[in-house]
C-alpha cells in the first residue's frame, strides 16, 4: 500500500496508511450511524497490533486503564463473568494466556497512554469526519481488545457511538436493532444512570432479528446508537479495536434518557419516547445536568469487584485472589 506519512512514536517509526477508510463506498456515507455497515479499513498494515507491540504495550498498562475477564462458554447467554487482574506478569506470558485460556483482555483509552494510537485514532477520524455528512464528533475512545478463541462477550448497548475494527482473528458479530423489544427504553435509562452495567435482558429468538458478520482482518462494523450486540470468536485469537465518539444529537439523547430514567424511577412517571429538540426537550436536559452536578445517584453506580489475578500455570490461567477488590 502506498504511505504518505509517519506516525512517530520514541525512538522509532511506524509507517501510516495512506488512507485507513479502504474499502469507502459513496452509500456508506448515508448509512452510517443509520443501518449496519461493514467496511474494509487498513489498520492491519500499521505494525501497531503484532505480538511484540502489544506485549510492550500491556507490561506497562495502567491499572485504571485496563478490564481483564473471564467468561463462560459460548451457547451459554447466562452472563459469567469474572474480573481478574495481570497481576507481575510481563506480555508475551498474558498473551500467551489470552491464546490458551478463555479471555478478554479490554486495553481501554489506549490514546491517552501511547501516542502512536492517538495519532491513528486522529487520522481515523479526520478521515470519518470527510466521509459522513455533517459528522462532528468529540470525546473520542480508542480501545484494543486481545481475546481468546471461542471467548464471547454477551449481549449489551454502550452508551455513545461506537465502531469495532477487526485486525487479526475472525470474530461473528450480531447486532440488534436499537428498539423494544430488543432495547427497551427503560433499561437503556438504566445503563445511563449507571444501575445496571451494559446488560440488557436477551432471548435467544431476537437473533432472527439480528444482523450477522463474520468479520475479518481488515473489515469494520459500525452500527445505530445503541444498538444491542453481542459477539462470538471463532477458533482463534483475535485482535480488534474500539473507538466510541460523542456528537450533539448523542449527547442530546444521552441528556434526555438520563432525564426520563430519573423521572421513570425515582417519581414514577412513563415518560414519552425520547426526543432532541423544543422546550421541553431542554426541561430535561437542564433537569439532568442538575441531578449529574448535585452527585444524588452517585451511589448507583455499578461496582466491579477483581477475584483473581493470571496464573500461567493453572489450566483455565486463573488463580483466586486472597484478598478480592473492588474498582
Ligand atoms: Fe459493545
């Protein structure tokens, strides 16, 4: 691939792609945001996700900054996860774990703690904001998910928008549409306020409903605000990114859902479908800005407590924590 310019990073240099958005189609720029897409893109060819990146990247990971979980097998949808930590290990040995155990290891803010990837999230999105129509976005997120073959996160809809770049590995991805009975109104309030973690109640019989991708190297999927989805790796381990982004019409219904979930659970009220403009529309975002700055629903806030520490070891790379923590 042609390369026009360098990502520099300490001592060395790291080719950028010319173009990330690889596989562009003018109709992309109608459906993103509105329908699922799947799109070719060039982070594979960055060097930045190989082996010996990540394990440097993850030996001097901040505590803060990473989720490291154990889940249970895939065909089971009864949620089973269990939060570890890496504990002294160095990254080839978490990596290693990652491909022999059943794993998740989720690299979170990663352009805040190397500049490598802030300068590729940067292009990533300068490149989106060109392409989409009156797409301005803020707030941005990049991750890096290393997972094990067959792991599986459960179904669950993230709070601001959000797209999953595959690098290397297959995963088959589901997404759902944003509304009941797949997304019920109340319970996306609830994420919000922070009751309930990004779970949502599933039936099996929604994946009728759902749009499935197998997706490769070098493809991304983007999808409806808060679409619900869940993913499933195949037989290999897998490397992908995450970036989430804010623009006005998502904060505006982050305000307005904020507003109906305090009104729907603490007073009692069914509020009207959400909507982002009109008086009353800016009721509620004044009503959620005041109850977000008073600090009142901070104790709802969902707790997460570590029980286990890596153990190369041990057949399923985990050992108990003798003293469990929360974060
Ligand atoms: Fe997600």
């Amino acid at each position: 691939m042609k390369r026009d310019s360098d990502i520099s990073h300490g001592g060395g240099r790291v080719a950028a792609p010319a173009r990330i958005m690889t596989g562009w189609k003018p109709e992309h720029s109608e459906l993103w945001g509105q329908h699922p897409v799947c799109i070719n893109h060039a982070l594979p060819e960055t060097g930045l996700f190989s082996d010996d990146v990540l394990a440097g990247l993850i030996e001097s990971y901040p505590r803060q900054h990473y989720d490291f979980l154990h889940m249970g097998e895939q065909g089971v949808h009864k949620k089973l996860w269990s939060e570890g930590e890496i504990g002294g290990a160095d990254g080839k040995t978490v990596l290693d774990a990652i491909k022999q155990g059943r794993l998740w290891l989720n690299l979170r803010r990663v352009h805040e703690v190397d500049s490598r990837y802030a300068d590729l999230m940067g292009n990533m999105f300068a490149e989106l904001e060109k392409l989409v129509p009156n797409f301005s976005t803020y707030k941005h997120n990049f991750g890096i998910l290393v997972s094990s073959p067959k792991a599986q996160v459960y179904y669950h809809a993230d709070i601001p928008g959000q797209s999953l770049w595959q690098v290397r590995g297959e995963k088959r991805v589901y997404v759902y549409p944003n509304y009941a009975p797949f997304l019920a109104e109340k319970d996306m309030e609830r994420v919000i306020l922070g009751e309930i973690e990004e779970d949502i109640p599933y039936e099996p019989w929604f994946d009728d409903y759902a749009q499935v991708v197998t997706l490769k190297p070098g493809e991304m999927l983007n999808w409806p605000l808060n679409a619900p989805h869940r993913v499933e790796n195949l037989d290999c381990v897998n490397v992908s990114v995450t970036t989430e982004h804010w623009t006005d019409e998502i904060r505006n219904m982050y305000a307005i859902r904020y507003a109906n979930g305090v009104l729907r659970s603490r007073l009692g009220v069914t509020p009207p479908k959400p909507f982002t403009h009109g008086p009353a529309f800016w009721a509620k975002a004044a009503l959620a800005a005041g109850v977000k700055k008073s600090g009142l629903l901070k104790r709802f806030r969902y707790d997460r407590e570590v029980t286990w520490t890596l153990d190369p070891k041990a057949s399923s790379k985990m050992a108990p924590l003798a003293e469990t923590y929360h974060r």
